[in-house]
C-alpha cells in the first residue's frame, strides 16, 4: 500500500527541486509546496503514475502578511491508496495567476472558478472563468480576501434609486459613498465575462431549439438553484447551472467567528446533514489541537451521526418520490412519519431537532439520557422492518422500474472523473466510503459493508441509500452494545486559541464526502475554513448528465441525487 | 403478473392507513412531549448569576444584553447586571449555556414565545428568571452587601493606615529586595510585598 512518504520520494525523484516544501503529517497525509511552474507535470504524474484518480477539490488562501496567495490542490484516490496529497501553490498576491488543472480533471472547473471570484486569483487556461455563485454586482471586488472590507455604509436601503427598464422591469441601482469606493467593495472595473443569458442563447443553433426554466424555485430540490435546459421538442440538448442563491459566505463568516462560534455554522450549510458538518469541522479543529476524544463521547458521536443519515436518506428517498409523481405522494407521507421517530431520538439527546450544536472539540454536549438505549431497541427494529419494505415495495413495482430503470445512467469511469461522491459514485459499484478510506473515531472497530450498486441510474442511487440505512441500523445497534462508561468531554481545558496549524479532516455525509480544510494562525478564530461539500461535486456533473435526456428525466435525474444546494453554495 | 404486483403495492398503504399510527398532533390544544434535553427558552437562575456576562460574549448573533434586574444576588453580583435575550435573533445553540460558570443558564422546555410586535420576543431578566429573591430578602442582601462594602473599606483604611505607618520602615530595609520584588511577576510581588514588613519588623 501506498504511503504518503512514498508519494513524496516518486514526486521528489520524477521532478528534482519542484516539491519546496513538505510535511509528512501521517501514512495518509501529504502537504507539500509545489513549484508553480511544475503543478502541471506533478498532478499529470501522479495521476498517471500514482493513481490519485480523485480530484477532491481546491482551496484558495490569502496571506496578506506574506503578500502572496496561496492554491490548495486536493487529491486522492478511489480506493487503490489512502493518501491525500495536499498540494500547495504559491503566487505573488500583486497578479495572482496560477496553472489550471481543468485540462487534466474535469471537475477542477467549478473549484477553481469559485477560487477565482472569491480571490481574484488567476487560472491560465480555465475555459470557462465565469462568476458561479457571486452576484454580478461583487465580481472584480474579490470579497474573500483579508483586505476586503465589506460595505462601510449601512445606509443602503437610503441610496436606492429606482430604475424603469424600457422591457417593462423596476431595477434598483445603489450609487456609491465616497466610504464605500475606498474601501474598494464597489468594483469600478469589472472582469469581463458572457453573462448566464449570453452563453444560453450563444447555444441555440435552430429556431426548433428553444431554453427552459427550471428553477430557480422548482420542487426538484430544496432549495433554490436555477437549471436552465435547451430543448428542441422533448429532447435537451445542453443543460446550464446557475447557482449562488442562496451563498451566504460562510467560509468568510466563520473566519470572523471565535473557533466555538464556527460550530454553530456548520449546522447551517446543509441542515438534514448538520451533525456530520459538526463532526467534521470539530475533527480538524481537534486535529490541529491534538486532542484525543473519550471513548464514550465516539461512540456518541456515531451513533448520531448514523441516525442522522437514516433521517437524511429517507427525506432524500421520500422527496424525490414526489418529484417522479407517478408513484404517488403516499410514500413521502410513510417516510416523514418514520422520520419523525429518529429526529425524536437524535432531539432526546442533542435538545434540537435539526440544527443540533451538538459536537464539541473533543467530546460532546450532552450525555445519552437515561433510557436512550431501550428507545433506541424500539425504534431500530421497526425501521429496519419498514426499510425492508420499502426496498421490496421499489424493488417489485413495475410502474416504477419501467419510470425509472437506465434513466441517467453514470458509468463508473465516469463518476471517478467527476469527482462524484456517496451513493451517486457508490450506485455505479464503486466502493469508495470516508468511514472505510479515511476512518475516524470507532469507525474501524465496527462491522459495516460499503453499500454499491450496478448499474448507477437513478433507481439503483435510491436503492443503494435505502440499504444504506440498514447498515446504518446495524453500526447503531453494534454501538449500543459496546458504548462503555466514561467522561464525554476531555479532561484538557479547549484553549479560546488554537495553536497556528493546518489540518483537513474527511468525514462521510449522507450525501458523501465532505471535508474541510482549516487554517490556524494562532489566533482566537480561524484563519481559513474550506468547505468541501459533497454535493458540490454532483451538482457539477449535472449538466452533463441531462444532455441527452428527456424532460421529463430531468427531474428524475436531479431528484435522485439527493441535493441540498443550501450546501453546494454555502 | 405485473397486475398481481401492482395490487400488492397498492394494498400496502391500506395496511399502513389500518394501523393506528397517531401523526396529526393537536398543538396548540396538547403540547407535545419534548425531551429532558430540549433546547427551548432559557431559564435563568437570578439567586446565583454573578454577572459576568460570559453568555453575552460567546454568542454568535450576539443577541444576549446585560441589563439592570432588581431581585438577584447584590452579594456576588455587584452591578445587578443580567442578560436580557432577544429572541428574534436566538438559534437556540445553546453555547451560553455550556459556556456559564456558575451554570445559572439554563434552557427548558418552554417554547412559546410569539408576540405581536418585535420588541414582544426580547424577554427580560424578569421573564427568563425562574429563581429570584423576593423584595426582602433583596433589601436584606443589599444590607448585608453595604455591611460588608463597609467592612472592606474600613479594612482597605486600616491597611492603608499601617502601610503608611510601616512606610519609613520599609524604607530603612535594603533596596536590593524591593528591586527583585518589581521584577518578579503578579503573586511573588505580593508574597515579597507581605515579607517585607516582617523584615522591618526584625530590624
């Protein structure tokens, strides 16, 4: 097996004086500072060479203080090794400008544009450097970089100056104050760039061909996300995205949050998957800090963690039923009613019903109550009953299969080369699990099987969640079993500063992978928090994967991947 | 075939609706029973809040303000100051709660909270209190307080009375261990501070 000193050697054997820096931090972690000019032939090489098939995502940093910028290239692999290669890039903060790898993973192309309009850092030879989540009146203002300063004035409301356009629209325009304009939040010079609308009509070659809305308010997914199809008849011939809805920044925000204070944000990004993110964001605090978590307090932390993928697959399973309608609302009905018994569960111990707070940096909130086990023994056998059924009610419904069988098939090859993730990548037979790749807490203890499917249409995503569950059920009861006594917190005081560091920590959300990368400097709060959210990733292979298909598959398709865009925009 | 399956299928929500499941809940009327756990609105202990405002700073929508309440512990809590929480802005996290050194914040299970107008949902000290010291007993506190501020500042006028005494002897006393006395940091300067006078005394 592959280790990450390994990798460091081939790359530092392959390109003498193009690594310029390196850690080392375990078997599985590689940082590494890459000359600029070299990116190129290193991810080539390791791609090729090292199988570091999984383009995980990009970070962009600022270092004011250093005047230079910084690009975090995240690479790992679909189960041949477990190291993941963080890949630095370094440019002068005056004209930052850096090598695109879009010509090598196809999925770089969203990770890099959002670095580009977050930072104003350049990718030479990105085809497509055009604004993903930022309103057009941000672009060339480069909110994320430490020197931005937002909008001095609060006045805004005031300022307001109503436009009629000659089609017939009100417009408001906000002239600037003189405050606003040296602070630089009111771009003068904006990069130039095809709006949404440019490059939708550049598209239609016929007058058959014609552009459909769906969205940016469709009950395809819970929340708002404008699909744009270009159909001729019933056939869509090119899909557009266009996301950044509801972006609320949080990134930034939690950069101006104490360390604690960040917790409570992380429930927000994505609310049915909410103490995952917790997880995620305490494991690479604690990462950072060194703390060791009591025994008790991992178990805890698992058995929430899976019930909360219990209720996150069957409100995934129950939406997406009543977007295909043929099949009828009733299920989405059974579903919620189940549902309604394990948040009463995850509520009995965590006092929330969605957005919990629940996990601390090292340890949790509260203590199982008494009882919590017996309740657990009533629940779980009658979910796992009703998630039998459900599988059997799916499995012989003919009206369903005939719906639903070979509608937007990926093929595994595919889903690897999108940077898919969770049960989109694991309904194509490729078992690629975080609680398996990247274990933490007594993940590795447990007995659990990867979930896959066959074939990796929309039918078999649904199946492979619903026998997710089961597995689900089975870690829960395994935890019950094992749970010893012990404190639910660390005996170490949690200092209010984190010591400077870095650290990325993987956990497996129901939708996925999702990762964050953060950034200490010593001080009170982060530095940098990256998000990598899972359906991130799958919303990028969306567009793809309608070209071809019918309306009406449209809504299946997107439906299937249990999408949360609150997540994807943060 | 396929119709045989198609019929199961269709007699399994008839199964389902036979079962007494209870989903409808009667709100307003029965109040749903929520867990020992539950993050609602807060309760606070007004007899031991010392006033230090922990709660306030930790917040993440900063939503906690300190104002003045009549009925808490004068003794420990010298300004009167307890939080006022607008609940506009509460997510109900509940890290003033963890955060809390005398853990007089409390959240219950009390969650109604609506009211007509903005200013309705910002609740008081006297709304969020569930412990607090009647009118008397306070007046009795605020005795025992003055009682003992004036202890303390009779205490503070004799100190100070016989440091001015011991002045000139310190004085007499080598310069070298007042020198070392400044160097060091907060706890040795008073420890040399209180061996000082000893010194003067022996010679």
């Amino acid at each position: 097996m592959t280790n990450a000193s390994e990798v460091l050697s081939s790359i530092q054997s392959a390109f003498p004086g193009a690594v310029l820096d390196s850690r080392v931090e375990s078997d599985r972690r590689l940082w590494a500072t890459i000359d600029s000019k070299k990116i190129l032939d290193v991810c080539k090489h390791l791609s090729t060479k090292l199988n570091f098939d999984h383009y995980s995502g990009a970070a962009g940093v600022d270092w004011i203080a250093r005047k230079e910028m910084e690009v975090v290239e995240i690479m790992a692999s679909h189960g041949t090794h477990q190291v993941v290669a963080m890949l630095k890039v370094k440019t002068p903060r005056e004209n930052p400008s850096v090598k695109s790898l879009t010509g090598l993973y196809w999925n770089a192309n969203w990770y890099e544009r959002e670095i580009w309009e977050m930072f104003g850092i350049n990718f030479e030879g990105h085809p497509e450097l055009w604004p993903l989540l930022l309103s057009d009146e941000l672009m060339g203002a480069w909110p994320w970089r430490k020197d931005y300063k937002g909008y001095p004035d609060l006045t805004t409301g005031e300022r307001a100056v109503k436009i009629s356009t000659p089609e017939g629209y009100t417009e408001y325009h906000i002239p600037p104050t003189p405050a606003e304009v040296e602070a630089g939040t009111v771009v003068v010079e904006r990069p130039k760039y095809p709006t949404l609308r440019e490059r939708e009509e550049k598209e239609i070659k016929s007058d058959s061909e014609m552009i459909m809305h769906l969205g940016p308010q469709h009950a395809m997914v819970p929340g708002p996300f404008l699909l744009d199809v270009l159909v001729e008849g019933e056939r869509v011939h090119k899909a557009f995205l266009d996301l950044g809805y509801i972006h609320k920044g949080i990134e930034k925000i939690m950069e101006n949050r104490s360390w604690l204070q960040g917790i409570t944000y992380t429930d927000r990004m994505c609310y049915v998957a909410s103490l995952s993110n917790n997880e995620c964001y305490c494991g690479a605090v604690e990462k950072i800090l060194g703390l060791e978590v009591p025994l008790r307090a991992q178990y805890i932390r698992v058995i929430l963690e899976e019930l909360s993928r219990i209720q996150s697959h069957l409100i995934g399973t129950g939406e997406f039923l009543t977007l295909i309608a043929g099949v009828g609302y009733a299920p989405w009905q059974y579903m919620i009613i189940d549902r309604e018994n394990i948040i009463s569960l995850i509520e009995s111990v965590t006092g929330a019903r969605l957005t919990h707070t629940f996990v601390r940096f090292g340890g949790v909130r509260n203590d199982l109550p008494a009882g919590f086990a017996d309740q657990c023994k009533k629940v779980l056998p009658y979910m796992k009953s009703r998630t039998e059924e459900f599988i059997e009610l799916f499995a012989q419904d003919p009206i369903y299969h005939k719906r639903m069988d070979g509608v937007g098939i990926i093929r595994p090859d595919d889903a690897k080369r999108m940077g898919v993730s969770g049960p989109p990548l694991r309904a194509t037979g490729v078992a690629y699990d975080m609680r398996k790749e990247d274990p933490i807490l007594v993940y590795p203890e447990l007995d659990f099987k990867v979930v896959t499917g066959t074939k990796g249409d929309s039918a078999d995503r649904i199946d492979v969640r619903l026998r997710e569950m089961l597995e689900s059920i089975h870690i829960i009861e395994q935890c019950l079993d094992r749970i010893p006594e012990g404190p639910i917190r660390t005996e170490v005081k949690v200092p209010k500063k984190v010591p400077a560091g870095e650290a990325y920590y993987r956990v497996e959300d129901p939708r996925g992978e999702m990762g964050m990368y953060v950034i200490s400097d010593g001080g009170d709060k982060p530095y940098r928090v990256k998000v990598r959210g899972p359906f991130y990733a799958t919303f990028q292979t969306l567009t793809p994967l309608l070209e071809g298909t019918y309306i009406a598959d449209a809504v299946a398709i997107a439906g299937s991947m249990d999408g949360c865009p609150s997540e994807a925009d943060r | 075939m396929l119709k045989r399956k198609m019929i199961k299928n269709f007699g399994w929500p008839l199964k389902t609706a036979m079962r007494e499941t209870e989903v409808t809940r009667l709100y307003p009327e029965v109040m749903m029973e929520l867990p020992e756990n539950e993050r609602g609105i807060h309760e606070l202990d007004a007899t031991t809040c010392i006033g230090c405002a922990s709660c306030a700073r930790v917040c993440p929508n900063s939503c906690i303000e300190m104002v003045h309440f009549k009925f808490g512990n004068p003794l420990k809590n010298k300004k009167m100051q307890f939080p006022q929480i607008d609940f506009g802005r509460c997510m109900f996290c509940g890290l003033c709660v963890d955060e809390c050194p005398v853990e007089c914040l409390k959240m219950g299970k009390k969650v109604v909270m609506a009211g007509w107008e903005r200013k309705d949902i910002v609740k008081s000290p006297d709304f969020l209190a569930t412990k607090r010291f009647t009118a008397k007993e306070v007046a009795d506190l605020e005795a025992e307080a003055k009682r003992v501020a004036a202890e303390k500042a009779v205490a503070a006028a004799a100190k100070k009375a016989s440091a001015a005494k011991e002045a000139p002897a310190k004085e007499g006393a080598a310069k070298k261990p007042a020198k070392e006395g400044a160097a060091a940091n907060g706890p040795a300067k008073k420890a040399a501070a209180e061996a000082k006078p000893k010194e003067g005394g022996a010679a």
